[in-house]
C-alpha cells in the first residue's frame, strides 16, 4: 500500500456498503484485489495495474457478473450510474447482460458494408460490379465513418461523406449514396437502427443539374471516319475487331466482351446472347450484318491462331479471361477521340431516329431495351427479327459512307 492511501474497510460477507470508494482512492490503489462500492459494483484491479469496473448482479434468478468498462473510460460516478440502472433493469424483469451482448454485437458501418458486399455478391451480374461497390464505399465512405457504430451512423455523416463529391461527380455521388443505404437496410432489419439516414437527406443536399456526366458518343456523320480511324490504328487485332462489333451490333459493350462461339451461328448470320448475359434477363437475338460475319470470322481465324481453348470470342491475354472493358475504353482515347464506349449505343439510337423511317419500337428492340409500359410489354412478344435485319444493314452502310455523304436509309 502507498503511503498515504486509504484502503477501505473490509467488507464482510453479507454486509451491503453504500458508495465505499472515492475517486481519489480509485485513481491511486495499485495493490492487486476487488474493491467493492455498493449494488454489486466492485473495482477489478489486476497484477498488471489495469483497473476495470465489474458489477455482481442477480438475473431472473441467476447469479451473474457484468464488465463496465475500464476505469480510463468510465469514471467512479458513472460506473454507479451503469450499476444502478443495471440494477434497476434486473428487478422488473430485464436482462442487462444480453442487452450488453446485443449491443457489443453491433458492427461498425465498414464492418456491416462487407458483410452486406458478400450477402448480395452472387446477386450481382459480374464480378466487376461485386468490386465497385466495396471500391467506392473505401474510397469516400470507409475514411470518414467506417468506425462508427452502423447503429451510430448519424445524417450528418452521410452528409459530410456526399457534400464534397455531391455537384462535382454526382453520377458517383449517388452511387455512394444509394450503397450507403442498401448497408443501413440491412441495419434496419438486424434491428439496430429504425430509421436510414441515407434516405432522409434529399432536402439538405444541393440540386443536382439534369445529365450531369453523360456518356460522350459520336454524331453520326463522324462515324466513317471513326471507323477508318479504328482499322488504321495501332493496336491488337481482336480489340480493334471487338470494338467494331460493338459498333455494328449496338451492344453493350460487355455482350461483346463475353461473348462465346457457342452463341453464334454464322451460316446463319445470327448471335443469341444468353439471358443471363442479358441487362434485362431476357435472351436476345442479333441479326449480323455481311460485315458483322466477316469481322467473326476474323476472330475466329485470330483466336485458331492464338491457340485459344476458352471458347471466348475475343480472349484476353490472360488465359480463359476477355479483354478488359478498359482496354476497349483506352483504345478510343488512344485514338484521339473523347467519347465513351457505350457512347455508340447513343450514337445508334439518334441515327435511327434522324435516318431511318423505322418505328421506335425496332430500334428499342436492336437496343434490347426493356417495355416499361406492363400492359404494352403483354402483347409486345415478338423480337422483330426480320425488321431489325433491315436495319442493321443500313447501320452498316452508314458505318462505310464517306464522310463527306450523309444520306437517308431505310
């Protein structure tokens, strides 16, 4: 014992003492024991020196003890405010314990993120989005309340999280905000939260202007040149071909990128792509134009030569893999024009429009857009095939003009 240091008087058993301790001896004791205070709250303090709150305490029948936390973090006087309530919760009937357990259970918001990430992963379509989800969340949301309890989590701080990027990426703004409130539905659901604040912070966020970050595409006069841009350029063979695919098809450019020989029948100038390959979970058949055959047949002739045993159409350099999404995107940049990949599709659509005297509903059906219309898409059951031949051949033929001649097709 330090000189100087009050020990309290030894409690025999039995005897029930009423606030025994002092915050001057809790702050000073060193020897090794229990120190008991009162309502079953005692001080722990351990051969290291570590000092920590523990409370006895009799729940529905059943002795028990309770940790409080340690001393540097909960002081004399709300240690007995934790024991009393404790107290108070055991003798109408409450647990104290599993309300503790409960409550150390909760994950923080980076904890529940991954958890959510690899509830929905088999869910989502391709690895590539699985991964954009988490990579966004640590981007912007991990650094600034990836700690905090997900029962915590306040509207402020999904505020401070979209304010900075809310006007300046707001296409990247509302994914953050949208995987900030799958996370906290699933909080909810777990019964730590009853409400999302991701959903109730419209009104403090600024407007954000219509068709912000739109995808770049391509006035269709230009697109002769583009095309005799592409053949000349330098690069690998198969990118340049696939890029051309998805010029000719309007596809998306990941159709074209997974596409295997087992979805295409060249004799008969079609491509199926499966419906699990499908935006919209609905196979969709391709009339290939003379062109679209012979850039196949390309690829074909590549892949025999490459070796290639994967089934892919346009492999990648890693064995079994496609070609990356960016290696499509880098190759338009390299190229020199800023336009986006999936850009072409907009480029399609506003050509058939302008050029074209086909009804909408051929060119949504060659962009395999869903009806969003319930009663129309009832009766909307034919693919309109044999009309979409007809355009995708003047597509074609748009594609080869001179880039002086714009006509009117179709």
């Amino acid at each position: 014992m330090a000189d100087g240091q009050t020990q309290p008087s030894v409690r025999k058993s039995g005897q029930h003492p009423e606030k025994a301790l002092s915050a001057a001896f809790v702050r000073t004791v060193k020897d090794p024991g229990k120190y008991f205070d009162g309502h079953g709250l005692f001080l722990k303090v351990d051969p290291s020196g570590a000092k920590r709150w523990v409370q006895r305490i009799v729940i529905r029948g059943k002795r028990r003890e309770i940790g409080l936390g340690p001393v540097s973090l909960l002081s004399l006087a709300d240690a007995r405010t934790a024991a009393l309530d404790n107290r108070k919760s055991a003798r109408s009937g409450g647990d104290p314990l599993s309300a503790k357990r409960a409550a150390n259970a909760v994950l923080s918001f980076e904890e529940a993120a991954r958890k959510v990430h690899e509830i929905h992963r088999p869910s989502w379509r391709n690895p590539k989005h699985a991964a954009q989800f988490l990579t966004t969340l640590e981007t912007y949301v991990f650094p600034r309340m990836g700690r905090i309890s997900v029962s915590e989590v306040s509207t402020a701080d999904v505020l401070a999280v979209l304010t900075p990027i809310w006007l300046s990426k707001p296409e990247t703004a509302r994914r953050v905000r949208q995987r900030i409130a799958t996370v906290m539905k699933w909080a909810v659901a777990q019964g730590w939260r009853q409400d999302n604040p991701a959903d109730t912070i419209s009104a403090a966020l600024p407007r954000q202007e219509k068709g912000q970050e739109p995808r770049k595409s391509l006035p269709y006069a230009d697109l002769p040149r583009f095309m005799a841009d592409l053949r000349a350029a330098k690069a690998g063979d198969l990118t340049k071909l696939a890029l051309e695919l998805v010029i000719l098809t309007a596809c998306r450019s990941g159709e074209v990128r997974l596409a295997h020989w087992d979805e295409i029948d060249l004799d008969r100038a079609e491509w199926t792509i499966p419906a699990e390959r499908m935006k919209a979970k609905k196979a969709h058949r391709i009339p290939l134009s003379d062109r679209a055959v012979a850039v196949l047949t390309e690829a074909k002739a590549l892949g025999a030569r490459m070796g290639d045993t994967s089934g892919l159409v346009f492999p990648g350099t890693k064995a079994g893999k496609p070609i990356s999404d960016m290696t499509l995107t880098k190759l338009v940049k390299a190229m020199g024009y800023d336009v986006h990949v999936h850009g072409f599709r907009s480029t399609f659509k506003v050509w058939a429009q302008e050029r074209t005297n086909m009804p909408r509903e051929v060119t949504e059906a060659a962009l395999a857009h869903t009806i969003q219309n319930k009663a129309e898409a009832a009766y909307a059951r034919s693919d309109l095939f044999e009309k979409r031949v007809k355009l995708m051949r003047s597509w074609e033929v748009q594609l080869e003009l001179q880039p002086s001649r714009v006509a009117r097709i179709g």
